[in-house]
C-alpha cells in the first residue's frame, strides 16, 4: 500500500507538472483560517451569516463548506475515517458524536471558560453528545418529534385534539378530515427512504407499538409482530390518508406541504416549528397547533431526541481557534443576536435552560415548553419496552446502523408504494440486517 | 417533399424543439418567482418577476469562486488532457501497430469503472499526496477519465486526414513533432475544437469527484448546487435560480460552439 | 475506405503512446490493485475495530443477497431502455432537422440545450418542478384534464429515471445522427424521391442504413455514460422505492458511502469492473469492428 502509494506519487508529479505550472497551489493557509462543514438547514445557513462578527472580533477567517445533509454525512465520515484533516470544525449528529468520540476521532471539549456556562445546556443533551464521560461536541440545536395539527380544520370539523393523542385516534381524525378533491391530506408522515428520514419516524412508531430492533443478544426483531403491526398500521394510515408520493417526502418536503396547507397532521421534529410559526415562510402561522406525539401500546420512545451539534476532528491543525469558534457559535449571546436580528422565534431551540427562561422567546414560540418538556424526557438509555443492548431513540447508536437503517428504509418505502408487501419487505429486511451484523461479528 | 408533409414536419419539428426546451425556460421562470408562487397550483405562467433568489445566492455563497474554480478546472483539464492525447491519437491513427485496436479498447473499457467504487483509494491517494481540495486533483483525475473518449474522437478525425501529406512532410525532414504542429494540426483542428468542447461540458458537470475531492478552495459548481438542494422549507424558487447560475455558463457556451461541436462530433461514423 | 498502415514510417511511436498509456494504466491499476485487496478485507471505515482479512466472504454476502440479480438486470434495462429511447427519438429528429426550414439553427440550439446541463439539477428539475405529484406541473395538466395524478416516483420510479436520462442524452444522438446525415449525397434523395418514394420510405430506406455507422458509435458511447447513471438516481428515487431503481453504481455507492462498509463495496466494485469488461469485450467490439477501427 504505502509502495502504491510512492509509484503514484512519482507518476502523478509528472502529470502534475503540466496542470501545476497552470494552477500554482491553493494549500497556502495562514494559521488563523479555519474550515467549516455545515449542512444547509436554515439554522446553520444564519449561523455562516453572522460569523462574519466573530471573524471580525478575532481577526481568523472561516472557509465555509456548505452541503445537503446526506452529501454533508458523507463528505465528512470519508474525511475523519481516514483522517484526510480537510476540516477543522464539523456538523455532526448524536448518533455519530459519541461513536466517534469513542475512537477518538474527535477533540475532547473540556475546559470551556465560565462564561460559557456549561451548566446551562440540558444535561440530557450533553449527555448524549458525550462518551465515556467526556464531552466531544457542543449542541448547536436539539430537537424532539410532536405531533402537528391545524387548529382551523380541527374546529370546522368539530375535532378536538387530546393533549396525549393515541395513533387510533390520529387515524380516525386523518380520515375526517382527509379532503382529495382539494389537495388536503389527512396526514403527512415521512416516507423517503434513509435512516435519518422515514426511519427516524418509524422507529419511534415501532417502539410505542412494543417493538424493538435488536434483543439482548443483538438479534434483529424485525419479524417480530410489533414491527409488522406497526408498518401495517404505517402504510394503510398512508394509503388512505396521505398525499401521493408520500415516499419521496422526507423533513423538508412535509414541512413544505404543511406550510402550504396540504396537511392536517404531521408528526415530526419539533425545530420544524419556527419556520410555520413564520408568517414570511408559512400560509398557515396562525392555524397551526401542536400536541404530543401520538402513541399506540406503550409510551416508550415515542418521541425521538436528536441534536446537530458542532465537534473538532483530532486532525485539526486549529483546534483552539475552532474552540473558540465553537463557543461563540453555542453560545447564550449569540442565540441573543439571533433573535434580535431575526426574531427570537427562528433561534436555535433546545440546548440551553436560560433560552426557555427568556420572555421574549416564550413569548415568540408558543411552542417553547412543550419542546423542552419532549427534549427532557425523551430516554434514549430506555428507548423500548424490552431491554435492548443499544442507545438511541430513533436510531441504533452503532456504526453499522447507517447501513442496516438505508437498507431496511428502502424495503419500507417499497412496501409504501405497493411494491412489495409488508409481510415480504419485513421478511427481506430481517435476513439483510441478519447479514450485516453476522459480517461485522455482533453474531455468529 | 411536397408542401403539405413538410409544414406538418416542420410543425413536429419545431414542437419537439420546444417541448424538450421546456424544463429548463420552466426552471429559468421558476427562478424569479416567489417560493410561495414557484408551488402555485394551478401553475402560474405570468407574475410579477422578482430578483430576491438571486440577490439570496450572491448573499449566501460565492458564488465567482466557485464559477471560477470550475473554469480553470474545465480549461486546465482540456489542455492537459489534449497534451496527452494528441500524441497518442497520432500515433494510432498513423502507425498502427497489431495491439493498436486492443489498446483503444483497453482505454474506452477504463471509462467504464464506477468511480464511486474506487473512491476509498482515491481519498487515500489524494491525502497523502496533499492533493485533497485542490484543483490539481480534480484536473488529474477529470483528465484521467475523460481521456480515452478524447483519444478515441481525436483518432477517428485522424483517421480522415490524408496520409500522404504526413508522409510527404516525413519525408521534407520534418520530425514528429514538428509533423503534428505545423501540418497535422491545422488540418485537423475542427476535431480539435469539438473534442475540447466535450471535454469541457463533461468536466464542468462532473459532481462526483468535484464533490468528494473538494472541501472549499477547489469547490466547483457541482458542489455549489449540493449547498442549495433540499434546504428546509420552501425552497423550489431559490434552487432554481441556484441551478440557472450553475448551467447557465456552460448553456450559453454550448449554444455559441454547437455549430462547431456538430462538426466535429462523429467519432468517425461519417464516412 | 480503409487504409493500409504506412509501412515506410520508421516512426517510434512509443513515446507518442506512452504518457496517456502509463497515465490510464496508473489511473486504473493503482485503484483497481487496492480495491481487489480491500475486497478481501474486513475494512468499515466506521469501526476500525474491525479489521482483518475476510476471505471470500464480502463476495458471498454479496452474491447471496437475492437483490443483486435485480440490480444487476436494472442496469442493463436502464441502458437498453434509454439507447431504444434516444436512438429512435433522435434518428427520428435528425431526419426532421436535416429539412431546412425558418429558424432552423434555433430550434436546433433548444433541442441540444439538456446535454449541457449538468445531471443533477436536470434531475432537480424534473423531480420537484415537472414530475412531484403535488406541486408539479404534470399533476396540475392531469388535474386540469380531469385525468388520475400520476405518483412518478412512487408508481412508475424506472419509468422516471428512464425519462429523465433520455432527455439527458436523446440531444447527443441527435446531434450524431444529424451530422451523419447531412453528409447523405443529396442526388441519392432525388434519385429516390423521383422514383415515387415518400418521406416515410426515403427514412426507413435510405436515410436509416446510411445512419448506420451513426447509430453505433452513439450505441457505444451512451453504453459507456450509461452504466454509470448515478446522479439521476441518487437526487429522485434514492434507489427505491425497494430495490426498484438501484442499479450497480448505486448499490456501490449505498455500501461505500451509506454503509461505509469499503469492503463490501470494493466486492461491489470488482464485480462491477468484470462486468464492465464482458462488456467491452463483445459490445465495444462488435462495434469498433463495424467502424473498421
């Protein structure tokens, strides 16, 4: 491998010398620049707006890489796993954070100043972006999953909304108020294959009706009647009641239908709020109301937790000007200059207690407690009824679980639009999760 | 053809002009619409147009940087890739030799690989040359896979070419080199031309390598349209004009040199 | 026509050959040698815990899955698809354009505009502005007809992706076959067209065969772009829904980058190139011998 790698380098300078005379180098780099990967939710977007004041403040430059989440996980997985060192900062989830901090691939982050105060991010999301008892990356937001409704369509129809809706209750108002003739659709529920889309949602379903992905001994349970109650439950829900194409909705299309008034009900992240409680972006911010997530047999991982949240990888040659950009960035002050430039509903819910003890964001979210309360008692030690070797609500926090998760969205989506049947898209995605854990030796 | 069929062809002929136009007039009117008017159903054609997608891109991303890295990328590739392969194609055309077939094939076979297969070996390479966002990897590696097409077009127009002029040059004195520059080359160029104008559309669209071998100082226009694609909320009118600034470069070129592109874009099936 | 090798050039051509020879063979051997190792290993790049030499077994995994004779058939139709499509639309096309009428060049620079466009926002478009069965613009005209809406990616996912990659390419076989054509001897037209043969005969008869030649080397070159259709795929369907659009790039691509299983991929990636050579082997071939090459 290294002997390859020498030939090339001796073959490749040749090559080179033609497109290097043309090119010169772009590898010139002052000390004080360091690169962002960030995906491009409208959060993260606001936050490459304002760094502009941080860069002024320290007198270092950002250069900022900006992608769509799925190109985003790849780009940068490819980067640490071979510890390419192209980024000095990283946007990562809470499924990775603790995965990789336990390799670590990631910068420890302690010693953060007391004027960062620590103590004011939710224990539970620090928690959860820690392994072995280290801190490896600061939240930048957090979410959980409610349900969403329209209030005028639930009055008109004489419908009330119980503080704690059940999933038969959700499928009878679905019916009601499913309307096909003007493109008013009962329930909108992700369908887009993916592990961080329609699994997202899915998993939360299969826990309350009991289920589970993995016993004890790491066997997939995906045969299992709970998981077949709950895909059926999922798809017929869908068939009657949904929009077409539902299977290419993910996050952002769902938001968009329901900004637009296509939806009665949505059940997803809650930092979809901000955006329909905005009268610029949504035809419907004063009709939209929100309750709990739905839940079916048990209340156990019904609603999910999940946190964007920013880290340094250990092959940064910056780590203490990215330090500092990462305290500026989760900071209690700059979630102020987000809601004095655009308004306190927009800033970036979930991570800290002081944001939910400000009257001007409770007034502006009306959202606010109900998203903290679903933040604070989402478990994700005791995602299932049954024990279960793993973390993660809506996720299995192991590195496999991107695979199997893709693999298993996809027979889903194909039993959603009729391609395979429930009993057949189960069946394959137990002998393909099977498989996976057999090779990676969780199993004999 | 009499008067009748040919008005009914030319109708067929115009329509079908249109129709497959249509995607992109529909994009470039979507771009100037409001979010809320871009999903409008029944679909609005006439509105009030408004500048605001753009004005939101140029504040958002560079949006020159990255044309521009697409520029050098696309230009320095064409050359690169022309320096090996006008030499190569000479030779075949002009000396073929027994394996000459077998080797064309051997190349055009190369083009064939999924790049995202050898993704992981690539990524190792380019780090530890120190290649990683630069545009000299991406000009390597762009060159690399465009290059058994550019051999195989250049061969093909070679091939046309009379060989007695070469001969006779051989045999005024002239060496090979000199034989290509100042003979070959004049009488070649349209094929020249067309085969650099593929080479240039092929580069400035390829978005897997662009993507994964870039991070931000070699970041092209692929990578620009994946910081624009499925954003939250609504997001049809700023993605189109996103996708109107990423093609229209390459469109408006494409539209001045396709007389030049037709000319050249045989790969010898003209006889 | 064809020509007979100079015989008195004592020309050595090797270090013509050599650079772009040396270059393609670095450029496919260095990747390809790791890869076949990597095929051989135990190599996740999210669990470097996991590593070791794995045998055979990422290629019996793979061959084991009952996916992989769907995938591997989904690449082939997506190729065979879109060549009937393209070649057909655009002998068809050419024909027309090789008429001279008003306004000519223009309609020509509409017809070829999609080949400029890059894969993935032609992609964009046709999925969130045409084809999206709420928003889109069919599903209005259906609405507006009266007509069922029409679910693209959900119902009728290769259908799509056939039509979106058709519209991508039918331009390139356009331009081919028009080239072709306007080098038919226009005396051969007149002969024919006085003996009484209509427009219809004169494309079946004389225009067809005398694209011949044409139509291989588009054959050949779309083969080649089209087994690699990956950006169309990956921004619509993802693949789905099921296996219905995943073709063997894709599934490289889900082991590589979603599973981050380099392994399995690489098993992916081998069968891939053997693939990709049976097929040089005879298409290409078959090909290049009509072209005399």
């Amino acid at each position: 491998m290294r002997h390859h790698a020498q030939g090339m380098k001796h073959a490749a300078a040749g090559l080179m010398l033609a497109g290097g005379l043309l090119l010169g180098s772009s590898a010139a780099t002052t000390a004080a620049t360091i690169t962002i990967a960030t995906v491009n939710n409208s959060q993260m977007v606001e936050m490459q707006k304002l760094s502009t004041q941080w860069e002024k403040e320290t007198g270092n430059k950002i250069n900022w890489v900006v992608l769509e989440e799925n190109v985003l996980r790849q780009r940068v997985t490819t980067d640490i796993a071979t510890h390419g060192g192209q980024f000095d900062i990283l946007t990562i989830g809470s499924y990775e954070t603790p995965i990789w901090g336990k390799q670590n691939w990631l910068v420890s982050l302690d010693g953060f100043p007391a004027s960062y105060d620590m103590n004011d991010v939710f224990p539970s999301v620090r928690e959860a972006l820690s392994a072995n008892g280290k801190l490896y990356a600061v939240p930048f937001y957090a979410e959980s999953s409610f349900t969403y409704y329209r209030k005028d369509l639930f009055d008109k129809a004489g419908l009330t909304m119980p503080s704690q809706p059940k999933y038969d209750e959700v499928r009878t108002f679905a019916e009601k108020l499913t309307d096909r003739a003007h493109e008013q659709y009962g329930i909108c529920l992700r369908g887009k294959p993916g592990w961080g889309e329609n699994m997202a949602y899915l998993d939360t379903l299969v826990n309350t009706f009991g289920g589970r992905w993995f016993d004890e001994n790491w066997k997939p349970q995906l045969n299992t009647p709970a998981w077949h109650q709950a895909v059926s439950f999922y798809i017929d829900m869908m068939h009657k009641y949904g929009p077409p194409g539902a299977n290419s909705n993910g996050f952002n299309e769902n938001q968009a239908l329901f900004a637009t008034g296509h939806c009665a009900m949505w059940i997803d992240a809650t930092s979809g709020a901000g955006l329909l409680y905005d009268r610029k972006q949504s035809q419907v911010a004063d009709k939209v109301a929100f309750t709990a997530a739905p839940i079916a047999k048990v209340p156990n991982g019904a609603h999910w937790f999940w946190s964007w949240a920013l880290a340094i990888p250990e092959s940064s040659k910056n780590v203490a000007v990215a330090k500092s950009f990462l305290q500026w960035s989760t900071s209690r002050a700059y979630i102020e200059t987000v809601g004095k430039t655009d308004g306190w509903t927009v800033v970036p819910p979930g991570t800290r207690k002081s944001t939910y003890e400000n009257p001007q964001y409770l007034k502006a979210a009306p959202f606010a407690d109900f998203v903290k309360n679903a933040i604070m008692t989402a478990d994700l030690n005791h995602p299932t009824a049954e024990k279960v070797p793993y973390t993660g609500i809506q996720y299995v926090a192991i590195p496999e679980f991107q695979a199997i998760g893709t693999t298993v969205g996809q027979m889903i989506a194909g039993a959603l639009t009729g391609q395979m049947s429930v009993d057949d898209a189960l069946k394959e995605a137990q002998a393909s999760v099977a498989a996976t854990m057999q090779q990676a030796g969780y199993t004999q | 053809m009499s008067k009748a069929p040919l008005r009914i062809a030319v109708a067929i002929a115009w329509l079908a002009a249109l129709l497959n136009f249509f995607p992109l007039a529909w994009m470039l009117l979507a771009s100037f619409k409001t979010e809320v008017q871009a999903i409008a159903s029944p679909p609005l054609f006439f509105f009030r147009p408004t500048l605001d997608n753009y004005r939101g891109i140029f504040a958002q991303q560079d949006y020159a940087s990255f044309a521009l890295n697409s520029i050098v990328i696309s230009l320095a590739t064409t050359l690169l890739m022309l320096l090996l392969a006008v030499p190569a194609a000479f030779a075949m055309a002009f000396y073929p030799g027994a394996k000459t077939r077998d080797l064309l094939l051997w190349m055009l076979s190369t083009k064939m690989l999924p790049a995202v297969g050898v993704l992981v070996p690539i990524y190792l390479l380019a780090r530890d040359l120190h290649l990683l966002d630069t545009l000299t990897a991406l000009v390597i590696v762009n060159t690399l896979s465009n290059l058994p097409i550019a051999v195989w077009m250049l061969f093909t127009f070679f091939r046309e070419t009379p060989k007695d002029i070469i001969e006779a040059s051989r045999i005024d004195g002239a060496n090979v080199l000199q034989t290509i520059f100042l003979v070959l080359l004049p009488l070649v160029l349209p094929g020249i031309a067309s085969t650099s104008l593929l080479s240039i559309i092929l580069c400035w669209n390829e978005a897997f390598w662009s993507l994964n071998l870039s991070a931000h100082n070699a970041a092209p226009l692929t990578a620009f349209i994946a910081s624009f694609s499925a954003p939250q909320g609504l997001f049809w009118a700023r993605l189109s004009a996103a996708s109107v600034l990423a093609i229209a470069p390459i469109l408006v070129f494409g539209w001045i040199s396709q007389r030049q592109l037709v000319r050249g874009l045989t790969f010898g099936a003209v006889k | 026509m064809q020509r007979k090798p100079a015989k008195a050039a004592r020309v050595n051509t090797f270090p013509l050959l050599a650079p772009s020879v040396l270059a393609l063979l670095v450029w496919m051997t260095v990747p390809l040698a790791i890869t076949v190792w990597f095929s051989f290993r135990r190599y996740n790049l999210l669990n470097p815990m996991l590593h070791g030499f794995a045998g055979f077994n990422n290629y019996r995994f793979l061959i084991a899955d009952p996916a992989l004779s769907h995938i591997l058939l989904t690449t082939i139709v997506l190729v065979v698809a879109i060549l009937a499509i393209t070649v057909s639309l655009g002998a068809v096309m050419a024909a027309l354009f090789n008429l001279s009428f008003p306004g000519r060049g223009i309609a020509r620079v509409l017809m070829i505009s999609p080949f400029f466009v890059m894969p993935t926002v032609s992609a964009l478009i046709w999925k969130n502005l045409l084809m999206h069965p709420v928003n889109g613009l069919f599903a209005a005209i259906a609405r507006g007809l009266g007509l069922p809406v029409i679910d693209w990616f959900g119902s009728l996912p290769l259908l799509s992706i056939i039509i979106i990659v058709s519209w991508e390419w039918m331009p390139f076989a356009f331009l081919i076959l028009l080239t072709a054509l306007q080098s038919l001897d226009q005396e051969q037209l007149e002969a024919a067209r006085l003996d009484g043969a209509g427009p219809v005969a004169i494309f079946f008869h004389i225009q067809i065969p005398h694209m011949a030649r044409a139509i291989s080397v588009v054959v050949m070159m779309e083969t080649i772009f089209l087994l690699g259709i990956f950006a169309e795929i990956y921004v619509t369907t993802a693949g789905g829904p099921g296996i219905a659009t995943t073709n063997l790039p894709f599934l490289i691509y889900q082991r590589a980058l979603l599973a981050f299983n380099v392994g399995s991929a690489s098993a992916a990636g081998v069968i891939a190139i053997v693939l990709a050579n049976i097929i040089a082997a005879f298409l290409i071939r078959t090909i290049a011998k009509r072209l005399d090459v």
